[in-house]
C-alpha cells in the first residue's frame, strides 16, 4: 500500500504533489499520536525541508560527533527525495533516522518530536502541526541568506515560527525584530554549514584532488545562481548555457593558464568535454560547495548566498549583475552599490575584471574592502568561530528546558 501511494504522488506535478504529501504526513501523524503518547527522555529533533540543506547537515554531523544526547530525524517533503534517501542511505549523516511519511510508526516518532527544525517557510504544515501538538516548537534555521528583495509580509510571516536562529546580529536586528518578529524568539547563533568552512584543516592540494584539478594553476569559480534560473535575471550575455561563451571563457583561461571550475545550476545543461580549461562540477554532483570555494582564487557569482559565503574567506569576486523583481515594499539584505567586487554584465567586462583579480587579489580587494567588510559584518558578525551548530544545540536544549517537555 505504502509503494502505491509513493508512485501515485510521485505522478503529481512538483507543487501539488508536496501539498498531498504535507497533508498525508498530518493525518498519518494523527494516528500516530495515538502510538506515542508520551516523549523520550533526550532531545528529539525532526527536521522538515525538501532536501536535506548543507546548514542543517552539518548540524546534524556535529550533534553525532561530539556525542550529544539527542535523536534526528529528516522528512524530506518530496517522495522523490525520499526514495534517493532510502536507496542511498550513505547520503544521510551517521545516526540520522530517515522519517517515512507513509509509515505509522515513523509518524508516531515525528509526532513525539520536542523540536521541529525547517529553512522552508511551509506556513500552511507549521499550523496544522501545531493544531496537533501544540506543545511543539517550530524554529525556523532559514536555507541562506535572503540576498534578494523579499517583500515586508515575508518577514511579518516569520512570526509563525516560535524560534528563529539568525546568522548575525544584523540580520536578528534589521531583518527580523524591524520587521514584527518578537525579539525574545531570535536566537544569534550564526550559520552552521560555515563551521566546517572555517575550520577546514585539509591543504589546497587535498581539496584539489577532490574535484580533480591542479593545484599549481589559478582557479576560477564560476557559480551564479539567479542568472541560470531565470531569463529575465540579467547578465544574458554571461549565460553557460551560450556555447560561444563557453569558448571566450575557455580561451581566457588558456591565455592565463587557468581553470574554470563550473557550478552549475541543476537547471543548465551543457557540454564542455572540448573545452579542457573548463571544469564541470554541477552543484547536484559536487556537494562540498566549500571545497570549491577554499581552493578559488576568484569568484563569479551573482545574488546568491554562494556571494556571502566566498565573503568569509576575503578574496576577489566579480558580481554578475542580476535585475531581480522588486517587490513594491521589498527589504533585501544588499543592494547593488554595496556588492563586495566589480559588477558586470558583458564578458569584455567580466574578464577584465578577472585579469585585475588575478595579477593583484590584495589591490583588487582593497578597492572593495568597505563593502567586504560591510558584508561580512551583516552576514556573519562575530559567530565565524566554528561553534554554531554548538550554538544550535544549546539553544535548542535550553528552549526544551524552558518548556519542560522531558
């Protein structure tokens, strides 16, 4: 019964289908209520989001290596999701419980959670989760940063949460309590995927090897986001997905003896096997983003939480200008005059950009350092330290205290 209901909801379109799959889990967990009446004793943690987010991986890693007392579970929201988990289960951290919404007993755990943790908004699954267990809190741990304009009711709906974990005191600041979230419910405690990022200990020559490049030649990321997803995002001419393009990024990086190193978005599909400066790591195959970004010498991007992210480390990037829709009351996080490098939207521009880059980083950084440091300081403040997935922990073992759920 279970594999038929999997196949039925797998033949549903993206957006109806995790609708079917939302409202199936809270009636499951109904029934599974009935099997669960009373909790356990440590920390249970259920995490809810599409696919498992490097942020809350690597909370999930840190809780098992230093031995926490807790129980983790995941639910992905897509079927699809679900099965690649079950089928792979070498892709979950070590002592993470893969949660079935199809099975009682699975919903019986879930349902017995004392926290829900999430980066997704799922307003409709937080209210009907609540009407249930009204003892459980929800606490919102956000996906990345929020680089493009989200209009004021995005913020204002951030009240549904019972705890927020912000990545910076700015952001808790003007992001969030200026925008009708009780500050009691913001918790500071930085962003738990940059912990590994910080504390990487392994050599460019080991994190080379990873992706199969040569250590002793520049290495330049390209990875936008907004520009591969949309038409109308901007820096057009800029596209992977233009094969003449790929061959000006290809006879640059010859001319330079460089390499291109290609994040691509899952969306962009392209060839570059007769293009040997061009490396092809898509994002859904190469997952440690932060090897590629340690080993980068320079950065193109565009808005997107990979911009904030290479910010940590202080070296050039070069911004592809992104005409993102502005909503009519929108709130970002950045505006264009404050990106941390050169804007540019035409490769006559983008690789005299990378040129600059290339034959002086510390010149081309100090040309941009006010609006490098101002990022830094809005994105991370002070919790660049290694300890925020610690720093998740605490928070969420002090909420279950106060609310005496043990």
């Amino acid at each position: 019964m279970r594999e038929l209901l999997a196949s039925l909801l797998l033949r549903l379109p993206e957006h109806p289908r995790r609708q079917a799959y939302q409202m199936l889990s809270v009636g499951l967990m109904a029934l599974g209520k009935l099997l669960c009446p009373s909790r356990c004793r440590c920390l249970r943690i259920a995490v809810f989001e599409h696919r498992l987010s490097g942020n809350l991986r690597a909370f999930c890693a840190r809780v098992r290596q230093d031995g926490l007392e807790a129980e983790l579970g995941f639910m992905p929201t897509d079927p699809a999701v679900f099965r690649t988990l079950r089928e792979n289960p070498e892709q979950l951290p070590h002592g993470v419980r893969l949660l079935d919404r199809l099975s009682l007993a699975d919903m019986a755990w879930t349902i017995g959670a004392h926290v829900f943790l999430t980066s997704m908004m799922a307003r409709r699954f937080v209210r009907l989760i609540k009407r249930l267990h009204p003892g459980t809190n929800f606490v919102q741990t956000f996906h990345s940063y929020v680089v493009l304009p989200e209009p004021r009711s995005w913020f204002t709906a951030m009240a549904d949460f019972d705890h927020l974990f912000a990545p910076s005191e700015w952001f808790a600041e003007n992001l969030l309590a200026r925008h009708g979230v009780p500050r009691d419910r913001i918790h500071v405690t930085g962003y738990a995927a940059l912990d590994e990022f910080v504390q990487e200990t392994r050599s460019r020559e080991e994190l080379c090897q990873l992706h199969q490049l040569d250590p002793s030649r520049p290495i330049v990321l390209y990875a936008p986001t907004l520009q591969a997803a949309s038409d109308e995002a901007g820096g057009a001419a800029l596209k992977l997905s233009d094969p003449l393009f790929l061959q000006q990024l290809d006879q640059w990086a010859g001319e330079h003896h460089a390499q291109i190193v290609l994040r691509t978005h899952p969306l962009e599909k392209i060839n570059v096997d007769s293009l040997p400066n061009l490396f092809l790591r898509p994002a859904s195959k190469y997952r440690e983003v932060f090897a590629q970004l340690r080993v980068a010498d320079v950065m193109v991007s565009d808005l997107s939480g990979i911009m904030v992210y290479y910010a940590a480390l202080q070296r050039p990037q070069v911004v592809i200008r992104t005409m993102a829709s502005q909503a009519a009351d929108g709130v970002q996080f950045i505006e264009e005059v404050d990106l941390p490098g050169d804007v540019v939207d035409r490769p006559s521009q983008l690789f005299a950009s990378l040129d600059r880059a290339l034959a002086d980083p510390v010149a081309y950084c100090a040309t941009h350092g006010q609006k490098m440091s101002q990022l830094r300081e809005r994105a991370f403040g002070n919790t660049l330290d290694g300890q925020c997935a610690s720093r998740y922990f605490e928070c969420l073992a002090r909420l279950n205290a106060r609310e005496d759920k043990c």
